[in-house]
C-alpha cells in the first residue's frame, strides 16, 4: 500500500510539473504546441550483459518488470500532457535511428530499455525529439520495490527538460534543400473532375436507358445533371481530402473496368433475351459496386501512381484474355467472346486492384509490362495469320488465338524485366564478376599491433574481393 502511494505521488508531481512548465511565448503557437505533445512509447527493451552464462533465467526475470513499466510509463506520459500514437508502436529502432524517425514522424519517441545490475535494476530511458537532433538520456539503477518511482520522475525530468526549450516545428526537408515550390494540395483534382464528371453523365445516361424512355426532354437533363453533380462531387472531395493523381486514377478504374464488365456480361449471357434497359442496369449497377470497393481500399492502404496503373492494366488486359479464353473453348474466331472479356474484365481489375493495395511498382516499369503485352499480342496475331488462310479448322482458330495470348504474356513479363532499375542491375553484373565494393587495392592503415598497454597501427596495403 505505500508503495502505491509513492507511485500516485509520482504521478502527481508529474502532472504539477507538466502544469507549471514554462509556456512558450513570441512565435510558438497552440498548433505548435498540439504538434509537439504526440509521442511514441516503445515496449521496454531487456538488455541482456554480453557473454551471460544464465541469459534465460535473466530475461525471465525481466519480463514482468518490464510489462509492469510499458503500464505504469504510459500512464505517466498521458499524466505529463503527452498524446500517445499506438499506431506505430512496435519494436524499437536503433539508436543512431531515433532522430531521423522522429523527424519523420513529427513528434516525440520514447525508448525505456532495463537490465539486471548486482541485484539491482538499471533504467534507461532514451527520448528523442523531432526539432532536436540530440537525444536525451536518463540512466539510474534501483532496486525492483522502488524502479516504478524512480522510472516516473525520470520521465518526468526528461519531458520536462525538453519542454523548457521553445517549442518549434523543424524545417520541412525540401526547403533546406533549396526546394522553390512546394506540392500543391490535391494534385489529382484534375483526373478526378473529368472522370467524374464523365461517369456522372453516364450515370444520367444509363438511368434514362434502364427507365426505357427515348424521349430527348428526359435525356439532356439527365445528362447534365449527371455531369453537373460528378463534377460538384470531384471538387467537394478534392477540397476535403488531399487527391493525388495515383488515387484519382485508381478510383478511375473502380469506376470504369466493372462498368464495362457488367455491360458484357450481361450482354453475352442475357442479351438475347433481356432487355436493353437492364444491360445498363447492370454496368450500372457494377460501376458503383467498384467505386465501393476502390474507395474502401484508399481508406485502408492509400495508392501510388504505380499502383493505379498496375489496376488499369489488370482490366485491360483481363479483358484481352478473357476473350482469348472464350475464343479457345469455342474454336471460332468468327463470334465476338464478349461474355469472356466481360468476366476476365472484372476478374482482372478485381485481382490487380487488390494487389496494388498492398505493393507499390514503380509506373515505368508498369507501363513498359503493358507496351511489351501489347506488342506481344500484335506480334502473336501477325505470326499466327498464316494459320486463318483457306478455312481454317478449329485447331487451327485455337492455335492462332493461343499465340496472341502466350505471345501477350510472354510479351509483358519481358517489359517488366526489361525495365529494371539500371542501378539494380549494374550492382548484380558487378557482383557477379567480382567489382562490388572492398574489391580495389586499398593502401593505409590495415590493423594495429599490440604489446600490453601499447599500442601501433600497422601500415601496409590489402585487396580483399574475388581474384579472377
């Protein structure tokens, strides 16, 4: 029970002391301060001494010391005025690494590590900063009944220490660089609107096909207000949220691809016996089921330019292959396999779109794997023409359209290899003939040379590497 009591008053004077810190004045302002207060608490790290020869019994012993600290740390830290971001907890970096997170991320880490000293526990709490390039450091050594005091009113004096500077957010890395411009906000704003407004006039569009009316009076209002509203849409949400051009053109994609599935699998399944007004009913439908889908994939994960393209290029060439599947089943290049390219259509955009959620391919390399698909294919329709003369036989109709799409594949894995960064693959040609680095005769200082308490550098030349 006393110990408990130490512990709340710990607590206390923690927060006193947070109460009473020295307000920033002049040019520090509120968003400063909020900016500063968010922290990052890492799990309390057990260090283990070198060459331990009962190293499991050590860290058995630690353990629950250290749940009982992340507990009683985090607390304290609230207590002090800190925002705590669980969302990057996880395993902590290494030191030489704090700074440069902390500036990335935009506020304060806090890295508690403990270890067994002669019957004694010794705390070390390391704190690093965004706006300091410094790390401040707190190391004492307690017994385990009194390490939950001590460890609250170290983190008290280090959060205190650093709020007695000014608060003030670090340069932005690309004016130190001498950067002149900087991005502008929602910089897919233009992609957005003309696909919006586009999709909305075929909204208008599709309602007055699905009602069965061909009255003009009911069309061109439909259509404008379609347009008009995608439009409004596109700049309300480009003003809300920051748009960049690879989620601009991946909700693109969720629009488009399932649209012109939905469109041709209706029209190869039910076409003949449906009507027209359903036809549009179901891309409609199908339109709104992958914007849907594309929207909930940019809340979860975000999108790159690459990403975008890699979800373009799975509809477009689902809808290629697709089609070759059909026309291989059926033998007769003569029918259009509209059905086919319908399913390989949304099957594609579905399966690329979930991909590019989770990977980030650069965009050259996505586009040079659709340039190579396409001459591919091309290269597969003009070598296999031979085979369509004098009437051809349904072997001779599948084989033809089984070139094109091998010759597709094979024609886009040789894009995607033949864009490979260049520095990537001078490292490997490198490394495969024995040049990588420390392979080049190195004159200097190459050891020391050690008699006792003395000590010399030894001067000579090495050549380390491959000798081929």
């Amino acid at each position: 029970m006393a110990r408990l009591l130490v512990v709340l008053a710990a607590l206390g004077a923690a927060r006193t002391a947070s109460a009473e810190a020295p307000r920033t004045n002049g040019t520090a302002s509120a968003s400063a301060e909020a900016w500063r207060n968010s922290a990052v608490l890492f799990p309390t790290k057990i260090s283990r001494r070198p060459a331990n020869a009962d190293e499991a019994s050590e860290g058995a012993e630690l353990v629950p010391i250290a749940g009982q600290l992340d507990a009683l740390l985090a607390d304290a830290a609230q207590d002090l005025g800190l925002v705590l971001d669980l969302d990057q907890r996880g395993a902590a970096p290494d030191e030489a690494e704090l700074v440069a997170q902390a500036s990335a991320l935009g506020g304060t880490l806090i890295v508690p590590s403990v270890r067994a000293r002669n019957g004694e526990i010794e705390l070390r709490i390391v704190l690093a900063e965004a706006s300091s390039p410094e790390l401040r450091v707190r190391i004492e050594r307690a017994s385990p009944a009194d390490l939950s005091v001590r460890a609250v009113v170290m983190l008290r004096d280090l959060v205190t220490g650093l709020r007695s500077v000014p608060a003030r957010r670090p340069e932005p890395r690309r004016a130190l660089e001498g950067t002149l411009t900087y991005p502008a906000r929602s910089a897919g704003r233009t992609a957005l609107a003309v696909n919006a407004t586009l999709f909305g006039g075929l909204l208008g569009y599709s309602i007055q096909r699905a009602s069965g009316s061909e009255d003009p009076r009911l069309l061109y209002p439909l259509l404008a207000v379609g347009a008009g509203g995608g439009l409004v849409t596109s700049i309300l949400v480009a003003e809300e949220w920051d748009v960049g051009v690879g989620p601009a053109w991946f909700l693109a994609s969720g629009v488009w691809w399932p649209s012109i599935a939905g469109h041709m699998i209706y029209a190869g399944r039910f076409g003949a016996s449906g009507g027209e007004g359903e036809q549009w009913t179901a891309g409609l439908v199908a339109g709104m089921t992958g914007l849907t889908l594309s929207t909930l994939g940019l809340a979860l994960r975000g999108m790159s330019e690459g990403g975008a393209l890699l979800a373009h290029t799975g509809g477009g060439l689902g809808l290629v292959l697709g089609g070759v599947t059909e026309a291989l089943v059926r033998g007769n290049v003569d029918s259009f396999p509209i059905t086919g390219m319908g399913y390989g259509a949304g099957l594609g955009w579905l399966g690329a779109a979930a991909l590019a959620v989770h990977w980030r391919p650069a965009a050259n390399r996505v586009v040079g794997m659709d340039l190579g698909a396409l001459l591919g294919g091309l290269g597969g329709a003009a070598l296999g023409s031979p085979l369509l003369l004098d009437g051809p036989t349904e072997t001779q109709q599948r084989a033809w359209v089984g070139m094109i799409g091998g010759m597709a594949l094979a024609g886009g894995a040789i894009g995607w290899f033949m864009t490979k960064p260049k520095a990537e693959a001078s490292n490997h040609g490198k490394q495969a003939h024995g040049e990588g680095p420390g392979t080049l005769p190195v004159f200097g200082v190459i050891g020391q040379s050690q008699v006792g308490d003395r000590r010399a550098p030894v001067v000579g030349l090495s050549w380390s590497g491959t000798l081929r």
